[in-house]
C-alpha cells in the first residue's frame, strides 16, 4: 500500500500550497486514495477520499476544503452536491463528464486508470469537472491526454516503470507533462513527490 507526501505549490509563480500526505491501494472495487492536506503553515486544510471501480469510473469522491465539502460519483455522466461552510446550503450539479479532477495528484491517477492509454496511441480527449481550490467551485473542462513514453528502471525492490503522459488544455492549448509510477504521480505542475513509503502499486493498463 503506497503512502508517503506530496508537496504543493503553485505551478507559475512556485507559491508554497501546503502538502498532501496520502495512502491508495487496489481494492474489490478497482483503486481507493486518501489523503489529509496541510497548508503551509502546518494547519489542516481539507481532505480527499476518491474510490475507482475497475474501469477508472469515480464510484464516491469527497472533498474537503476551507470548511466547503463536495460529494460526487459517476451517475448519468458525474453528479455531485456541493456544501457551504455552515452546512445550510447544497447545491446539486450533473453534466455528461468523464469524471473530477483538481488539485490533488489523486486526480491524475483516475485520468490514467479511466483512459488506459498505450504508448504512440492517438491522443484521448476527456471531459473532467474540475473542483478548485479554496472553495471546491465546479467548472467543467475539456483536456487531451497521450502516453508519451513508458521507461523500466532498476530498483532495490524489482523494476519500475514509468509512464509520461503528454495533457493538453483543449480550450487554451496549454501543455504541460506529467509522470506517474502506477498510481503514484512522480512530478507534475505543481506536484513533488517529497516521501514515499513503500513502492507504487501497479495497475494493467
């Protein structure tokens, strides 16, 4: 069971965000994360909880952040409510996406597990509401995701391979490159992998 630290920063100017101390795993279900945020100054900050089914699908995704909370799942497309800070007010939303995404490096794991890209396949574009930081508002986006690359290093605990996904803005053409070790993310815009416990776990592709 991987678990270990993500730092956070802000991916243009490099603004410390605080840190993600997280643990996943593959399950009966497909893949669950969990993770507790700290902002910088070492105050909790909010929390993840995101399970997959077996095709990469959000079976429940809850978010925690400055005081807001969201719960969502794959449901007619993704459907989620969205609490305010004194749990007087949800409000419902559903749109024909793919599934979530946002500032956690959970995120970029579901991408990959839905997608099951191979490397030279075409690029694949996807549908994601994105839930942003600090007030988890939904805003939903349209990105192009493609393997680049697959490398095999040696480790002490046997091979590990290392996927590079190429993940384009579609409304924007902003690109950039992530890096992910089975469900671990290695680097990424504003993402350090800064302690690992225990080696990432594998997944078929």
């Amino acid at each position: 069971m991987p678990r270990g630290r993500y730092s956070l920063h802000d991916p243009h100017d490099g603004t410390p965000l605080g840190e993600e101390h997280f643990q996943c795993a593959p399950g009966p279900s497909g893949w669950r994360y969990v993770a507790q945020r700290t902002a910088p100054s070492g105050d909790h900050a909010g929390s993840v909880d995101l399970t997959l089914d077996e095709l990469g699908r959000p079976l429940r995704l809850e978010l925690h952040a400055s005081s807001w909370q969201v719960r969502g799942a794959a449901l007619d497309g993704v459907t989620w409510v969205r609490m305010d800070p004194t749990g007087e007010h949800a409000t419902e939303g559903n749109v024909a996406a793919h599934g979530f995404t946002g500032a956690s490096p959970a995120f970029l794991v579901a991408v990959s597990r839905l997608l099951r890209l191979v490397p030279g396949a075409p690029a694949t574009r996807v549908r994601l509401v994105a839930l942003t930081d600090p007030v988890l508002a939904p805003r939903t986006l349209d990105q192009s995701w493609a393997l680049t690359g697959r490398t095999e290093h040696t480790t002490d605990t046997g091979p590990l391979t290392v996927d590079e996904y190429q993940v384009a803005e579609v409304d924007t053409g902003e690109q950039h490159t992530v890096h992910l070790a089975g469900d671990v993310v290695l680097s990424a815009p504003g993402i350090e992998l800064e302690e690992l416990e225990s080696p990432p776990s594998s997944f078929a592709a």
